[in-house]
C-alpha cells in the first residue's frame, strides 16, 4: 500500500474520526462559539473554524466543562495539521493535556488524554513516522485501558489496523481486524465492519495490490455470509420473541375474558337476586301499606266508636241529672249516685278532648303545694303529720287538672292513712322541661297485682255507695291530657307514694 493511498484513506475518515471523537466526549449544550465554528468549518472556512474551535476550548475549560473542551480543541487540531500546520498542532494538543492534568476529574482524564493521543497518532500517520505511530499507539492503549471504555478500546482496534496495512503488515493488521470485526459484529456493529471492509477493498484496488484485494474481498464475502445468517437468527429470534410475548399476552387476555365472563355471570345472577329481593320486597311494601291503611281505618273507626260511646254516655248522664237533682242528696246512695254521673260526664270529656292541649300558668310551687295541704287538715285522722317538701320557685302548670289531681290524691291518702301516721306534698324539678309531683302516705300499701288496675274505668262492679272506682282514671286522663303521666313508684315500701310527672 502506497504513503499517497494511505494519506487518501486517511483523509476520507477524517470525519468519520471526528464525529466518533465527538460521541466519546460526555455530551452537553453546545456553546455559540462552537455552533459558530462548526458552521464555519461546513463553509470550508478553516482558518475562521479553527480560531473559533480553540476560543470555545478555552471558554469551556474556563467553566470547568472539559469534555467539550477537548472537543473543540480536537477539531482545531485536525485543521491545523489538515493545511500542515504541524508545528501549532502538536503545540495546542500540548496546552490541551496540561489543561485535562491541571482541571479535569480523574475518571475522565485518561478518556480526555486518549483524544489527543490519536490526533498525535494522526499526524505520524500523515507524515509516515512508523516509530512515531507505533509509540502513539501505545499510549492510546494505555488509556484505553485505564479508561475501561469499551468504544475506546474498538476504536483503538480500528487504528491498530490501519496502522498495520499502511505500514505493510498485512498479517498484523489481518488479527487486529478480525479482532475487531468479531467484536462489532457481536455487539450488531454491522455497519461500521461493512464500512472498513469496503475501504480496505479500496485502497487495494487504488495501490494495485491484486492480493490484499483478493484476501479483503474473500474475507468480506465470508463476513456477509455470516452476518445474514447472524441477522436471520437475530430477526427469527425476535419474531419467536414476540409470538411468544403474543402467546402471553393473549393467554392473559383469555384468562381476562374468562374471569370477566365469571364476574358477569356472578353480577347477573346478583342483579336476578337483587330483582326478586326487590319484588318480593315490593309485595312486602304493599302488604304493608295495605294493613297499615285497613289498620288506619280500624283506629279511625275505633276513635269514631270511642268518641260516640263517650257522648253517648255523656248524655246518659246528662238526661239522668234532672231526675237525681229531684231526689234527696243527703242519702248515701243518692249522693253516691250523682257523683258516679259527674265521673262518667268528666271522663267522657276527657276523652273527647285532644291530648296536649291544655293551657299553662304559673304558679309559685310551695305557696300552690301549702294551700292544698291546708284543705285536708279538717280530714286527716289523729296526729297524722302534714308535710310540704316545695321549693321557692316558679312553675308552668296546668293549675286545673293539676289542682283536680292533687287534691283527689290527698283526700285518698286522708281517708287511708291512720293514726300518728304523715301525709307529704313533694315537688321536684327533674330537668329543664321535667318536672314531678309526689303524693305519699304511711297508710295500707296497695298490692303490686292491683297497681295497674285501679288506674282502668269500669274494671269490676262495685256497690257505688262504697265508691265508683272512677276518681284514679279520671286522674291518670288528666295527667296524660298534659303530655304526663300518674303512677305509683314501685320503689317506695312504707305506705304508697304517687308521682305526677309533667313534660313541658
């Protein structure tokens, strides 16, 4: 191979160099004065590419950034020696490593100080100084491997072999290419190794050398061969790759399908449930509704029927009044009769009027609970003991049926007590909006089977003489006509105590 076909292939890779430079350096923003140079250098403008290329070295190693230092500094370099310049190329790469020593990081130095290494390793080539290349070559590996990069260590692989057939060590540079070639090809480097065996071809055709030719071309058939085949299994291995990530995806799809075609059938056979749930639910309602309006209507007519009884013995009443007014109210009998008459004309009013609505005073609750003390004292046996337990305070009563309450309940505990036994009126305030009667006496305690009873009307037949039973219900009607209530307290065991509660 001819110094003159060597310098020519050289030439044509020079920016094939250039830009496999530029992927080594770490990728960053460019400047305005690199995209300045560069577009200066695509013009053909060297000179003004080449000042342009080192002003932007130094404004990035100014600013730390020496991986596109490097980069510029390289392409100034390759103009200088480009229009042989030799001596201010070998000067600048100078400035370059005593810059990467001084500013950058240890674990990119080497990768930096392998850039301009080549670009010695460049010149020697164009100027034919084997001792010169080989030692360049040298250095570049020790970089290479203290870097531990592997597009180095190719890249060095490529200029080995170059090196090899310009220098006319064909074998030499037969091993480096294999080398490199095995190991582009199993990295899928394909393009880069088809490039060199083409330009190998080249430069054998252009120096004449019918066997470097012949041995180029005989070892790029080979290479084709093996690459198709490489490529095949490749795309056969990816095609398998992606029916098998098919296969996958449609099993996963299926087992979709069928747990969603499980989620369906279970959702409709709730949604069937939930329908007959509803209509049953419906007839349920229905149902309901009808006994509730069939059980409206029964209280309706119960309340039409109460109310007729009521006013029909109201005026049972009534028409007998005339005739027991006639007769002689001094008889017992009489006298037990015509109470009997009011009884039943005040509890069929009571009956008749709407409950809750009654309407309110107030009174100051221990003067009320004195007098009504004071209208029994003529009725009470011997040293029975009269006792008012009220506070100073007023209350919002109903003061007629309260009054009418009190006093039936204290004439009961007059008649009943005995003896030195006491009688007391209690009152209490419960809270805010309760508030509580309390009526006790020593006297005879009344059966617990008998406490519900003797608050019903008419719930046996007694000798009226003896007393009509009706003076407690009347009262227990009262007290629920005032949203209350009378009942006898279960706790209280020395006599009996009646309480009258009332809710405001």
């Amino acid at each position: 191979m001819t110094v003159y076909h060597s310098y020519k292939m050289r030439k044509k890779f020079l920016y094939l160099i250039l830009a496999l430079a530029c992927s080594i350096v770490a990728s960053a923003q460019k400047s305005e004065l690199q995209e300045r140079a560069e577009s200066e250098m695509s013009r053909g403008n060297v000179a003004t590419a080449r000042y342009l290329f080192i002003k932007a070295f130094d404004e990035y190693s100014g600013q730390g950034k020496l991986s596109q230092g490097v980069e510029c500094a390289v392409n100034a370099t390759a103009l200088y020696y480009r229009e042989n310049y030799y001596k201010e190329a070998f000067d600048l790469l100078r400035r370059v490593d005593q810059t990467i020593e001084n500013k950058g990081e240890n674990a990119n130095k080497r990768a930096l100080h392998y850039l301009t290494s080549k670009e010695r390793y460049q010149m020697y080539m164009k100027l034919r100084k084997g001792a010169s290349v080989a030692e360049q070559l040298s250095i570049m590996e020790g970089h290479a491997s203290a870097a531990n990069d592997e597009e180095l260590k190719n890249d060095l692989l490529y200029n080995k072999a170059i090196y090899y057939y310009s220098f006319g060590q064909n074998d030499k540079g037969n091993a480096v290419f294999k080398e490199m070639s095995e190991k582009l090809t199993a990295n899928g480097n394909y393009d880069k190794v088809d490039e060199v065996y083409k330009t190998l071809i080249a430069n054998g055709r252009r120096s004449n050398n019918a066997t470097m030719v012949a041995q180029s071309y005989s070892s790029y058939i080979a290479w084709k061969d093996s690459v198709t085949a490489l490529k095949v299994a490749a795309q056969t291995d990816s095609l398998n790759q992606r029916i098998i990530t098919h296969e996958a995806t449609i099993a996963d799809k299926d087992s979709s399908l069928s747990s969603r075609k499980a989620v369906i059938i279970g959702l409709c056979i709730l949604a069937a449930i939930l329908a007959a749930a509803l209509v049953l639910g419906a007839l349920v309602l229905l149902r309901f509704m009808a006994l509730t309006r069939k059980q409206k209507n029964t209280i309706r007519q119960l309340k039409e029927d109460s109310a007729l009884k009521a006013k029909f013995i109201s005026n049972i009443s009534a028409q007998l009044d005339p005739s027991l007014q006639k007769l002689d109210s001094r008889v017992p009998e009489v006298k037990a009769l015509m109470d009997f008459s009011s009884h039943i004309q005040t509890l069929a009013q009571l009956d008749a009027t709407p409950d809750g609505n009654v309407e309110m005073e107030d009174v100051q609750v221990q003067t009320y609970c004195e007098g009504l003390i004071d209208e029994i004292r003529g009725k009470v046996k011997k040293n029975v003991e009269l006792m008012v337990k009220a506070p100073k305070m007023n209350a919002k009563i109903n003061k007629e049926y309260v009054s009418h309450i009190l006093r039936h309940l204290l004439s009961n505990a007059a008649l009943y007590t005995p003896e030195g036994g006491h009688i007391t009126l209690d009152f209490k305030k419960r809270s805010a909006k309760t508030q509580q009667f309390l009526v006790l006496n020593t006297g005879s305690d009344i059966p617990e089977e008998k406490r519900e009873d003797i608050f019903k009307p008419f719930l046996e037949i007694k000798d009226l003489a003896q007393g009509d039973g009706l003076g407690l219900p009347i009262c227990k009607r009262m007290a629920q006509k005032m949203d209350g209530d009378l009942s006898i307290d279960p706790t209280f065991v020395k006599g009996v105590r009646f309480l009258l509660d009332l809710h405001a």
